[in-house]
C-alpha cells in the first residue's frame, strides 16, 4: 500500500491510498487536486473516507463521486448530517482497502463526528484534526474531556505507528511550543526539534506522517494533565 500526500488549499494535506491500480481517497476538501493526481498516476478511486465533516475535509466529496460513481464513508453521527454519505461507521468497526484492515476510533472533540482510520498492519492511522504535529485541532464541537480522552486512546497505540494528520501546521505549533515549554517541557532539546522539523521538510514542504514515538516525547497536548490540557488549548487559540 503506497500512501500519497497532496498539500491542497491553503494548510491541508489529502491522503490518498493506492494498491493494485486502485485508490482510495480521504477527505476530499478539493476535487480538482484529486481528479488531477488520478488521471495523471492512472488510479482507479474505489471509496472516499472521511474523518469528519468541516468544509476543507468535505468540499470536493459530491464532484468526485458524481464523477467516478464510488461510495462514501463517514462517522454514523456525520452520516446522519451529510446527505452524501452512504455508510455510517461505528467505532471499533473494521473497514479494509485491498490487504489493509482499518480499525475506527472515535476521536470526537474537534468535531462531535469525527474518527480515525487505523491500520495495525502497516502501522499507520489517518487522524483528521484531531492532533497534529506538536499541537491539536480546535475544541470547536466537543468538550475538552472529549478531546482529551480522544487523544488517550490515540495514545495507547503502538509508537511506531505513523500519524498522518490534515494540517501543515508544525513550524507554528513549534513556535508555541517554545512559549510554554517550562509549564509542560519536551523530552527533545528544542535545538533537536527543530532540527527535526527541518529534516522533514527537506524535500517537501510538510511534516507529516509523524510518529506516535515523536508526539508522546514532544506534543504539549499528550504530555499533560487535563487541567494543563484545558489551559494550554486556550493559550493556543489566543495566540
Ligand atoms: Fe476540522
């Protein structure tokens, strides 16, 4: 299974699996960027899975499958917004693309519907806006104990595990970082961070996939008690 990153719109990145000739699409918030990718690689898209329903994630769903006439797939509780969709997923079901299996994983908090696609196999989850690199999404549907129990499930997977998150945010949180460091401290030095953050981008201009191992050494938000969680997010959203 190759994964394929495309930075669209302004901050995103899309996600496109491919195996066999075949793809399968994530969070289409562009159709164009998509349509492109596959006429150009030769990819036939089998399904669309989203992770939750904000605009940037959703926007290019209707024109990709009115076109190429494939199935969409979502939360239960984004099924019954979006009239598009046409399987509701529950958590702790299981959903495959070829020899892949996905496990679900309710990562409400940012968006009451919002779920994540894990692959134990191949080691790698699709997280939508739930963490990103060195920071987290918006508390913009959920509660703060939602998210914060979101992120401990995330947690409690294997630390090789890749996280490929939505947003090109790193460089920013990273700045943040910096501000509250002594209130919630890294295990890297803050010379090693960014070093890092360098490294990744080297070819490209984003940081994702992540690795669970580098989010539970670094990220603030996996790091901290509930109470340092509900006031670094605030701290962030002023920012
Ligand atoms: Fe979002």
């Amino acid at each position: 299974m190759k994964i394929h990153r495309l930075p669209a719109l302004e901050t995103n990145i899309f996600y496109l699996l491919e195996e066999d000739g075949k793809a399968l699409i994530f969070d289409p918030g562009d159709a164009d960027v998509l349509q492109s990718f596959l006429k150009e690689h030769n990819l036939k898209p089998e399904a669309i899975w989203l992770t939750h329903h904000h605009w940037d994630h959703i926007n290019g769903v209707e024109q990709l499958k009115s076109h190429y006439d494939i199935p969409v797939y979502s939360s239960v509780f984004d099924s019954k917004r979006l009239s598009f969709v046409d399987h509701g997923l529950k958590a702790g079901s299981e959903i495959s693309f070829h020899s892949n299996s996905f496990k679900i994983i309710d990562f409400k908090g940012h968006a009451k519907g919002q779920i994540g696609y894990h692959c134990e196999k191949s080691r790698v989850i699709f997280v939508g806006d739930l963490l990103f690199s060195l920071g987290c999404g918006r508390l913009l549907e959920g509660t703060a104990e939602d998210h914060f129990e979101s992120l401990n499930r995330l947690k409690k997977l294997p630390r090789d595990t890749k996280i490929y998150f939505a947003h090109e945010y790193t460089q920013t949180n990273f700045e943040f970082l910096k501000t509250i460091a002594e209130q919630v401290p890294p295990e890297d030095s803050l010379e090693q961070i960014q070093a890092h953050i360098l490294w990744l981008k080297r070819d490209q201009e984003f940081t994702s996939p992540s690795t669970l191992d580098f989010e539970l050494r670094n990220n603030p938000f996996l790091r901290c008690s509930f109470q340092d969680f509900v006031e670094i997010r605030k701290l962030r959203d002023l920012w």
